[in-house]
C-alpha cells in the first residue's frame, strides 16, 4: 500500500475490532429505557381461516401487557397490489383478517415485560381453525403454472429469437434434460430484529436491514406516517444475503405494537422462524434443450423454468436471464411460468436467478461439450458472444475468456482427462470441473457529505451516508475511497453510515453498494476539494491535498454535500461481472460421500475497492455454492405445509471440515463505462455457477450426472 493510494489496498476491516470485541451494536442491543418484548404467535396450519382465538390463559402469565391478534389490531387501509416497483415500499397491513395462508403465519403478538415472558405466553394462546387441504406438493400443482407479467427486477418473462423448433432439428448434437433446484434458506448470522420507539409525532426504528429508505418508506405507507418522521438506525447488521431488504412483518407487528401500547417494543425472531416468515429461495425446475454443430456453435438454447410463489403474492426469480446473456446463440427460448401454494411468499436470495439458472444452464453446457467430446473451456470460448445477444448492445467489459484461460492455468486443467472415472486413488473417485460465472454490475444514484476539520493543523474528515454495511466491509472501502481522494491517511476519516436521516443510498443489495457508495464518497471528494480550491489562492507546485487547502487557507471547518449519478450514456451498454470457477473432488466409491479439497476461481470485476473484503465475499460465495451443490434443501411435508427442517440445526450447511483450499485471482480489468472508479459487484458474482463446476467434476469422476440438487449420497450410489 502506496502513501496515499488506498483503492484497491487490501485494508482490514476498520470496524474489525469493535465487533471482535463485542463493542458493534446490532439491531438487538441498543438500550431504550421501559421497553417491552414482543413474541409472534404463528399458525399450526398452512390453509385455512381462524375461527377462535382464546388469549386468556396467556393474559393470566405474569408480565403480560397485551396480546395483538387480527381481534383486536389496529385497522389499517389494504395495500396496493404488488408490484416490483413497490414490492420494497409497498403498505403491507398485518393482522386485518382471519386467514392463514401458510404454515407459521404471524397470527398473533404477545407483548410482556421480559422476553421469556412473551415467549412463554405466546405458547398458551389456543387457536381453533378451518382447516383446508393445503397446496403443497410442486408435482401435484405445476401443470397449473401460468405466465406472470413479469419477473423479478422486471425482467421480461420471456424473451425469443430465431427459432429454436428448427435449429433443434437441424442440429447434430441435441441435450434436453430437466434440472431441479430445491428450497433453500437464507441463515445470516443475526436474526431479524426490531426496536421501535415512538416519541410524539417521531418514529425511531433500529432494525437489521440491508435497505434504509426502503424500510423507511414501507413503515410510512403501512401505517400513514409522514415518511420525514421516521428515522430507520441500523450501523451494523449480521448478514443478510436478500432476506433482510424489506420491511418484513415481525416489524410492522412491532410497529402495531409500539403504537398501541405507547411504549417502546423490542421483537427478535427465532430461528425457526427465520425457516417460514423472512422468504426463501424458490424450488425451479428447469428444462434445457440445446443443440450444435459437429464443430461446437451453438445453434439454439432454450431454458424454460416451473417455479411457485404464495397465495397472496407472486414473486418469480429471474432464473432463465443468465442464458439470455451468456453465449452466442443464433436460436434463444427463455421462459418462465408459475404457481400458487400455501407456502410462504418467496424472496431474494443471494443472486436470485442466476444461482440455481446458473446450475441448469452450465450443467447443461457441459453435458454438451462431452456429447461433442470438446474440453468444456474450449467449448465455451467458441460460443463467446461479441455483444449482448439479448439486446445487441456493446459489453461494457467482458473479460471471461481471460477468466477461463487464467483459471484453467492456475489449475492445472490440462492434465484432466475428459473420460469419467479416469483417474482412482483407492476408493476414492477422482474428478475435475467447471463453469462460467456472470452476474448483473448494477450501479445506482447515491448521496454522500463530506465533512473536514482542521484542528492543529491536523485535519481529519467524517463521511456521512445512509448506506449499510451487511458484512461485506462498506465501512472500509468508503474509508479507502476518501482517503485517497481527499490525500489523507486512513486513519483520519471517520464514516458514520447506517442512518436514515443522512444523504440517501441505494442501500445494500443486488451487488450495487459497493460501486455506488465509493463511487459517491469519490465525486464528492473532488467536489469538496474544487470548493476549497476557489477559496485558497496559495499556488502549489503540485496538486494539493485538502490538508494543504485547508491549512494554507486557516480554514478550521468545511463540508459538502453530493450526488453520484450514472452517466446518460451508461444505458446502452450492457454491464455483467464475470469468473470461471474449477473444482477438484473426491468421491467414495463406496459411501457416495464427496470431498472437495480444491476450488479456484478467477474474477473479472472491474476495479476491486479492496482486494481483502473482495476476497473474503468470493470465499464466502464459493462456500455457499458448496452448500447449494451438497447439502441444502428445506423439505416440506405436504400433508401439513410445515418444514421438516424446522431451523438451522436442521438445515445443513458446510463447515470447515467440508471445505477445502479455495483460491481467488482477480485480473485487472478496465471498465470506465460503469462509474468513476470502474468498480462492478462481486458479492453474488461468488456463488454463481459453484454448483455446477461441482457437478461437472463429480460426473468426471464417477460418471453419473446428477441433475437434482444437493448430491446426496444417495444419488451416487
């Protein structure tokens, strides 16, 4: 790390000690003098409507305040139809009916002194219902799936061109082959929590959320509040991975709550609830026909995609959108069609869309460069696409063929052999495999003020934004990014972030904070500096810090305030970041147990703030996949509706002992299209396509191609 060259550095976390001393406080830990707690009372059933609530025996239990159920809640006005536009800020009334539309429903909020109070009282309310047959079971209900409008991030639903009925005929090799990705669970380290305070007219919520504004807004519209009197505090959060970027109901219950009681009101989910009330990754069947030429050009790729969504909302992930993009295909088929059961409503999940869209469709390539005996690096180099073939617009950078040849030497692909179950060590099956990783590089509008202060002659800044750091180091690379422009150590900037009430962000999500909040810290930075500039007139030899602005200048104090915008011509380029990923496994012949004691990955993300937190996110997406690729998947029982993995000692997700060397190199790319500082996202970009290269090394140890995730052992044996 250069004097004064932070972008890039691969600079610890300058909030790492706090939270490794327990100092960070999260949603959970702010004291508000008389609060009270609140516990969710859910429902026993997944279908149905509630004909009696009998609370008496819980309002009997010492330290009982209130108990909120649809009896006795406040009455408020139905919400919109839901839209993606307002799917984040929507109004969202909780409480205002008897029906209950999916197993563990909030149907109740008992409200004690202590938390243990409230939890033990929710246990003794007694529910009677009419119960009705729930709609469960994906085989039994997908022949009724339909076309939605649209689907998430309002993509189109579906997208053609060419015609893929006659390529398939008049190709050599054809795959048509149906891949189905489970249920899955996001289990951030911190469960969802709110506080919610009500002082007059204004409204203080701390609450674990990936998005200010947003939570901000739904606050307001839920329960008609001017949205200026509510202020949304959330400094640190314990991860989120999409689950925590909306309101969600255990808030506005808090709310209710709050506001009924005229008392401040603390609710903490539990775990198991974090299985049924803050969304999921939907269950998608895939199918794949593709076809090509005896010299490996595609000629056409059709991807179409069966999923559900709840009773009350339609929710489809994107997961067809990364075959729009990826190759060269004269003939494109993206489809995608839905269903409604008493499950509950769907969410983002990290890369929603790609992730599961990425295992169908980099399984399927792979299938076919064997059918067509091509190494699979060689086969996709040859279906490199100059443009977007979706819309014909120029990348703004792509540098994936530079990721496949990076990665396949680091490895040491050249000595995999292309025939399964080649290489043996005892019983243990040896194999090799890849695939192609992409992910949207979304860059949005964001705000930041920049203050200086010059006190002694040292001077110091604080960077104020409503941004959000959900782990992945936001706090850091704003720090970086002001440092640098402004020609300051690190250690003189202050970043205050986590506020509603500073410049607004677009929050954390989709891959887009990073780049945006940098981005944002470094035209105000220069905008600050211009200002001092017209204000000194001292001549430098060289460009000046602002330490030497506002020192020659006897300047004691400055701010400014400023926006970062995309640029007009950002539009008519297509922006993705890209990376190869190359796994080593080994599978017992005898048990179908599979290790994975190596997996690489190459990353072409534009500039990378900070080659330590970039690191630490790609690590952290290939962990996942693994999880995706070997052991999760919620299970439903379709008599009731409920989830046989109740909570995450259930739920199994890789450990250490699971995961094996994972090695990540980033290549310099160039990409001053996107923003000022050529940064594109990488915290999905990780878990994108993990999956398949460990389903394509385990067909070339063993021969078997497994199309249905997780590989259990069973599937191998």
């Amino acid at each position: 790390m250069s004097e004064n060259k932070f972008i890039g550095a691969p600079v610890s976390r300058i909030e790492g000690a706090l939270k490794v001393m327990g100092k960070a406080p999260y949603a959970a830990e702010f004291p508000v003098k008389n609060i009270s707690y609140g516990f969710p009372v859910q429902s026993t059933i997944a279908a149905g409507e509630i004909t009696a609530i009998d609370t008496s025996e819980a309002e009997k239990q010492p330290g009982v305040i209130r108990i909120i159920t649809h009896e006795n809640a406040l009455k408020l006005p139905a919400g919109p139809p839901v839209t993606n536009a307002n799917r984040m800020t929507r109004a969202n009334p909780v409480l205002q009916n008897n029906k209950v539309l999916f197993f563990g429903q909030y149907i109740g909020l008992v409200v004690a002194e202590t938390y243990e109070q409230a939890r033990y009282a929710a246990r003794l309310v007694k529910v009677t219902y009419k119960a009705e047959k729930p709609r469960i079971n994906f085989d039994a209900f997908a022949a009724e799936a339909y076309k939605p409008e649209v689907i998430n991030a309002g993509y189109p639903t579906d997208t053609s061109w060419g015609n893929v009925a006659d390529a398939l005929k008049q190709a050599d090799v054809v795959l048509n082959e149906t891949y189905d990705t489970p249920i899955e669970h996001h289990h951030p380290m911190e469960p969802h929590t709110s506080i919610v305070l009500f002082e007059g007219d204004q409204l203080t919520i701390y609450e674990a959320t990936q998005m200010l504004e947003q939570t901000r807004q739904g606050v307001a519209n839920t329960f008609n509040i001017p949205k200026e009197n509510i202020k949304v505090l959330s400094p640190y959060i314990g991860g989120g991975f999409g689950s925590k970027l909306q309101p969600r109901e255990h808030l506005l219950l808090t709310v209710m709550a709050a506001k009924m009681l005229n008392r401040p009101v603390k609710t903490v989910i539990t775990r198991q609830m974090m299985q049924t009330n803050v969304g999921l990754r939907q269950h998608n069947r895939q199918k794949i026909r593709m076809g090509a030429d005896r010299s490996g050009k595609l000629l056409a790729l059709a991807h179409e995609t069966v999923t559900h969504t709840a009773m009350n909302e339609e929710f489809v992930e994107q997961t067809g959108v990364i075959s729009r993009m990826m190759y060269a295909v004269p003939n494109s088929l993206v489809t995608h069609r839905v269903f409604h059961t008493h499950i509950q409503v769907p969410r983002w999940t990290r890369a929603p869309g790609e992730t599961p869209g990425s295992f169908a469709l980099e399984s399927a390539i792979d299938e076919m460069a064997f059918a067509l005996k091509m190494d699979p690096v060689a086969f996709r180099i040859k279906n490199e696409p100059e443009k977007n073939p979706e819309n014909g617009k120029p990348w703004a950078s792509r540098s994936l063929i530079q990721c496949l040849q990076t990665g396949a030497e680091k490895f040491g692909w050249n000595k995999r052999k292309m025939e399964p179950r080649s290489h043996q060590q005892g019983r243990w099956l040896i194999g090799y495999g890849m695939s192609s990783a992409s992910r949207g590089a979304p860059y949005r509008e964001a705000s930041a003020r920049i203050k200086v202060s010059n006190k002694n002659k040292a001077v110091t800044a604080v960077v104020e934004m409503a941004a959000t750091d959900i782990g992945t180091g936001s706090y850091t690379i704003i720090a970086q990014a002001a440092a640098e422009k402004l020609g300051l150590p690190l250690e003189n900037i202050k970043v205050q972030i986590g506020d509603s009430s500073l410049p607004p962000t677009p929050g954390s999500g989709g891959s887009w904070g990073a780049g945006s909040y940098a981005s944002a810290v470094a035209v105000v930075c220069e905008q600050l500096k211009a200002e001092l500039r017209s204000k000194v007139n001292a001549q430098f030899i060289k460009g000046p810090s602002v330490a030497d602005l506002m020192i020659a200048g006897n300047i004691k104090e400055y701010e400014s305030t400023g926006t970062a915008k995309p640029s007009a011509g950002m539009a008519n380029y297509a922006h993705f970041s890209f990376a190869a990923h190359f796994a080593e496994v080994w599978v017992d012949e005898s048990l179908g147990i599979v290790k994975i004691p190596r997996f690489l990955t190459t990353v072409a993300a534009g500039t990378i703030l900070n080659e330590k937190t970039a690191r630490s996110q790609i690590m952290g997406g290939v962990v996942w996949g693994i999880g995706q690729a070997m052991t999760e998947e919620s299970l439903l029982d379709d008599r009731y509706g409920n989830f046989v993995t109740r909570t995450l000692a259930d739920y199994h997700v890789p450990v250490n002992l699971d995961v094996g060397k994972i090695d990540v190199h980033f290549l310099a790319e160039e990409d001053r299209i996107i923003n000022q500082l050529g940064a594109k996202g990488v915290g999905e970009l990780g878990i994108t396509s993990v999956a398949a290269a460990i389903a394509n090394a385990v067909f070339n140890a063993t021969g078997k191609r497994i199309r249905q995730l997780p590989i259990t052992p069973d599937k191998l044996l």
